[in-house]
C-alpha cells in the first residue's frame, strides 16, 4: 500500500566497483539538481568529506543526500566500491527501492560490480546500469554492455532482472544519455533523472501502522547526541513521540523522540513528520547501535538482521608500553583505547572487537588490511597512540581442519611489471586464474590468493609498477590451510640504547643495511631503527659519538654523508612488522620495537623456545589421525 506522498519519493543506491567514478555521478546530480548558489564553489567528491576520503580517492563511509526533481524527492544513498569497506554496502542497501549500478566502460564489470549487483538482487532491487566514462578514447560501451548482460544472467534470481534500463554517462563531463548516438547532442544528467523517476519503484509500507524503522546508519551530535538513520518501513513519527529502541530479542529501552530530520541536498533539516517511506534521522535514543529496529510500544515486532560477511583479518590492539609512551598522545590508558573502540563498533558493522588474555590489549579483526589501517590511521589522528601486532588471516576449523580465508585478486598494469609481480605472487603462494593483454601494453591478471599473502602486498604493488596500477580483492571462500608463506624480510637494525640518533653513529650503521630514521630521532633499545642486509638481527648504536682528540686530521672536518632514510607508509609498516615486533603509533610517529625490548631477555627468551622445541621433537609422535587436530589446534 502506498499513499499519495510516498508516490514522490525514490531510494536509490548508486553501487559500483571502485573507482568506477560513483561520486563523482553523485557530484554532477548534486550539480544539475540546483541545489548550490550559481556562484557557490563546491569543488569535486563532494560527497568524500572525510578527510581520508580525500587523501586516498575512495569512499569509505556510506551517505545520504537528497535532491528534488519535479516535485520527486530521489534519496540517494552512496556507497564505497573498496572490497574492505562492503560491510558500508550490506548495511547500506537495505534503505533503498532500486541501485544505480555503475560499470566503467573501459574495465567493465570487476569483482566489486559482481559482489554490489548479487546483494541488489537477492534483496529484489531494481537496477538501473549506467556505464561510464563513455568519453574515455578506449571506451568499448557495447562490449561492457554484453558483459553486463552476462553478469545479470549468471546473479538474476528472478526472470524480470534481466530487463533492466541502460543509460551512457560521462559524469566527469555531467551528462548522461539513453543511446550512445546522442552523446554529441545531450550534455545533462536530466536522463538519468527521468530513469530514476520511470524505473524506480515508490516505496512501500503502510503509513497508518505503527511506526517501525531499523537503523541501518549513525551519527553523532554534541547537543543532539546519537543520531538514528534509516528508512521508515511503516508509520509515522513525530517530535515528542513515545518509541522503543529494541537490541536483541530482550532488551527494550523507552525513548522519547527529541528530533525528526529530513534529508535536503547536503543537509539535515528538522521535520514535524517523517512518514513511510522516507529516509529519515531521529534523536532521543541513547543506547541505540546499527541493526536495532525502532518501534511503537503497541507493536514491538524486530525486523530482520542486517545480514554481514565475517571479517578475515585480524589485529591486536595494546596500550603503548615503550619507553616513550605518553610523550605524544592525548589517549594513552586501557581505559580510554578500550572506549574508542568499543565506540567504532556502533558504526563499523564490520568490526569485531574481543578482549584477550592481556587486559592491556584487544583482539580487533575486519575485512582486510586496508579496513583495520584505515581504523588505525583514524585513531591517530584523534590523538590516540598506542602500539599493534601484525596483520593475520583469521583462520577456521572445518571438520577437524584448519581453514584460511583466499580472496580473488585483480590488477591491472602494464606489461612491463609482470615479472617482479609474478615472482612476488609465487611466493605468496598465488594461483593464476586468468591473464590477458590488449594492444597498447595494459595487462589484465586475475589471481587465487591466501589472505595472508596478501598482507602487504599493496605496498609491494604500488612500488614495483611506480603508482601504474590497480589492484582489487573479492573474498571468496575458506579452503583447507596451504603451506606457509615465504617471506622476503630480511633482519632488523635494532639500536642499543637509549639516546638521540647522531650522525656519526648513523654512518656506521648504515653499513650494515638501510636506515629508518635521520640525525636528531629519540631511540630507545630494542628499536628497529633499520633493515639489516642480512638475514639476523643486530644490534647498532646511532647514538654513538665520535670521541673527540687534540690531533687534528686532514680529513677530519669532512661532512658525514649519509644515505636518506627510507620513509615507510602505515601499510608498508603493517607488513614490515615481524611476529616478535610491534609497530607503536602515536600522532607524530611510527615505530617500530620488538615486542622483548631488552637483548638479554630476547636471547634467553629465544633459547627458552628452542629448549621447549628441541623437547617436543624428542618426544613420542602423536598416534596417526592426531596430526591434524594437532595443527587445527594450533
């Protein structure tokens, strides 16, 4: 049942493989929407506020915008297209009637187009392609277009999804057409427009029922305090009503309503109703987290789960224990680290936070190592600072056996780095699934990949093709576990003592490897100050002076030459990082220590493994059938 207002509304999600150019068609309906002054300059990615948005050109965070169009109001719901920030899409999806399903006309359909069109479809939301980028010189419009075809044949659970509207865009230019032979003549987005308003159907539900809502998106405010969003799947609601936030099957917590807002372009403008249909925001519940539906008290029925993939990855999290700790953060306790987590879990639905043995540290696991440096990095620009282990797969037992994620790998690149990149694959025990090249040197590579070989692996890409690539990930099933992994790591520069990193010192420890850090950095013992050349650790002094004497040389005055440190980014520590080491972050720095900062004890600790190991060899072998439990265990 619908009534006459909801007949003027349309949800839409715009979904699309990353950089598929989502946004930046969010932008040009922004735009041609009349929603900005003539003279107002809004710039590009509009809709990427985030200042990490910006810096790393992806979306991260779902949002909502609203433009009116002929009297229809269309809520537009934009998504990330990154493989590691889908949890935003599943959470997302739920509030719209239809998607905009954006393919690049150049790439066509990608592992994230595949995995954003499967969840529209099972939940029976009518698409609506757009391909892109149709002013690129090697545009191929037709061709993607058959390779959509195939993708709906091969995901449609229902015969009326193969009978889908399809328009050409160009959203950097601002326009959009229904055949390919007006591109010269139309330069609007107006089509896409009246697609949206012919295509998409109303939404449903009965606005005389009992008000229920689930809340699929939050936000915060200083005065309003947590902000509900979600779209109104029955009823209506007013400022001052009387509702029920239910978390889980059994707790029930009363709230009044203390705000109704309404989406308006870029805004949140306050509303005396807000009725079924509409995608809405609502104040007044305290305790409120995504997925908790809101109801009237005469009718407390929950609406379904939003149905989340497991993450793959995990992380610990620990107070900072060095000898620098508390020099340059603001957030330095258990308390506090234990705080902000628990915190983002009320927004990333696609975290997982778990206490662990230690009370100082938290077990933190998302969907890839992307997500959890993302979070890392968020943190430390909050003032937090505290130190993390190394990323590792979350692995499972099925039957008795150990399981580990394999995700689908996809670059694209230049012929020319084929080489280096296949030989880094095979030591990370990749399996080639498809490889495919075109006439200008563009090379196509598909790969089956143990999620722990891919830890690391962007960092290692982007340097061998010098920034000429890209690459994406799709998770695909657990498998039995495969061999170990080899690893390229070489030993680590470790400093001696505490003190300040001179230059004579410096010097000749650059003999030995290459330096992390410059003349004039605070070091503390057991700090990775560098790589070694060589396989084992060893310990240097940057600290050390050149002694001073009453012979004068020649060559004495001689400036010290050093060779530039190398500067790693958060990810590339991330994979740098061994199992014995720690990577501590705080807002100015990254170091990286080992997790025993004292030699002597490394050594004994060391020698104490080697002790218990040598034990375990000598004893009995377990009885045939006991192997596997033994390692499932492990």
């Amino acid at each position: 049942m619908r009534s006459p207002e909801q007949q003027n509304i349309r949800n839409v999600a715009v979904v699309a493989h990353v950089d598929h150019g989502k946004t930046t068609l969010v932008d040009a309906m922004l735009k041609q929407s009349h929603i900005f002054r003539e003279n107002q300059k809004v710039g590009e990615l509009i809709m990427d506020s985030n200042e990490l948005e910006r810096e790393r050109g992806i979306t991260i965070l779902a949002k909502n915008t609203a433009i009116l169009y002929r009297g229809t109001k269309i809520n537009i719901i934009d998504t990330p297209g990154h493989a590691d920030f889908s949890g935003e899409v599943e959470r997302v999806i739920n509030m719209a009637d239809g998607v905009l399903l954006v393919v690049d006309a150049v790439d066509g359909p990608m592992p994230q187009t595949g995995f954003v069109l499967k969840q529209a479809l099972q939940r029976g939301l009518k698409p609506v392609v757009v391909i892109n980028k149709i002013d690129r010189p090697t545009a191929r419009a037709d061709k993607v277009l058959s390779m959509v075809q195939d993708l709906f044949l091969e995901l449609a659970v229902d015969a009326d999804q193969l009978d889908f509207p399809v328009l050409y865009a160009a959203a950097k230019e601002g326009y959009a057409v229904t055949d390919l032979a007006d591109q010269p003549k139309i330069k609007s987005i107006e089509p896409l427009f009246e697609a949206i308003v012919r295509h998409i159907p109303p939404p449903q539900g009965d606005p005389e029922k009992p008000f229920q809502f689930q809340v699929a998106a939050l936000d915060y405010d200083l005065h309003m305090g947590p902000i509900a969003i979600g779209r109104i799947a029955r009823g209506k609601v007013s400022l001052g009503d009387r509702l029920v936030c239910i978390r889980g099957n059994d707790e029930k917590l009363p709230f009044t309503v203390t705000r109704v807002l309404l989406f308006e372009g870029l805004q949140r403008s306050e509303a005396e109703v807000a009725s079924a249909g509409d995608i809405a925001a609502v104040t007044g519940a305290e305790q409120v987290s995504i997925g908790n539906t809101i109801a009237h008290p005469d009718a407390l029925d929950i609406l379904p789960a939003i149905a989340i993939q497991e993450p793959t990855v995990k992380i610990t999290f620990g107070v900072n224990s060095s000898p620098f700790a508390g020099r340059e953060g603001k957030f330095c306790t258990t308390p506090q680290l234990r705080t902000r987590l628990l915190r983002e879990l009320r927004t990333n639905v696609s975290l997982r936070v778990e206490d662990t043995g230690n009370p100082d540290e938290f077990l933190v696991a998302g969907r890839g190592e992307l997500h959890l440096s993302i979070l890392i990095e968020m943190m430390r620009r909050e003032s937090y600072e505290f130190q993390v282990s190394k990323p590792e797969a979350i692995t499972k037992v099925i039957e008795g056996k150990l399981h580990e994620p394999y995700e689908l790998l996809v670059l694209n690149t230049k012929e020319e780095y084929l080489g280096a990149i296949s030989k880094e694959l095979s030591v990370r025990r990749a399996q080639m699934l498809d490889m495919r090249n075109d006439s200008s040197g563009n090379l196509y590579l598909e790969y089956k990949v143990p999620t722990r070989g891919l830890i690391g692996f962007r960092s290692f890409f982007l340097r061998a093709t010098r920034g000429n690539g890209v690459m994406n990930t799709l998770f695909l099933a657990y498998e039995p576990h495969s061999a170990e992994i080899g690893t390229t790591r070489s030993g680590a520069l470790l400093a001696s003592e505490m003190g300040t990193a001179v230059s004579y010192g410096l010097s000749n420890a650059q003999v030995r490897g290459a330096l992390f850090i410059d003349p004039g950095t605070a070091v503390y013992e057991g700090m990775v100050v560098g790589v070694h050349a060589r396989d084992n650790d060893i310990a240097v002094n940057v600290c050390k002076e050149k002694k001073k004497t009453n012979i004068r040389s020649s060559t004495s005055d001689i400036a010290i030459k050093l060779t530039p440190p190398v500067k790693l980014s958060l990810e590339e520590f991330l994979d740098f990082i061994a199992k014995d080491e720690l990577l501590e972050v705080t807002p100015l720095s990254f170091r990286v220590r080992k997790k025993i900062l004292e030699e002597g004890e490394r050594h004994r600790y060391e020698h104490s493994g080697a002790r218990a190991q040598q034990r375990q060899m000598s004893s009995s072998p377990p009885r045939r059938g006991e192997e596997d439990m033994e390692l499932a265990k492990r």
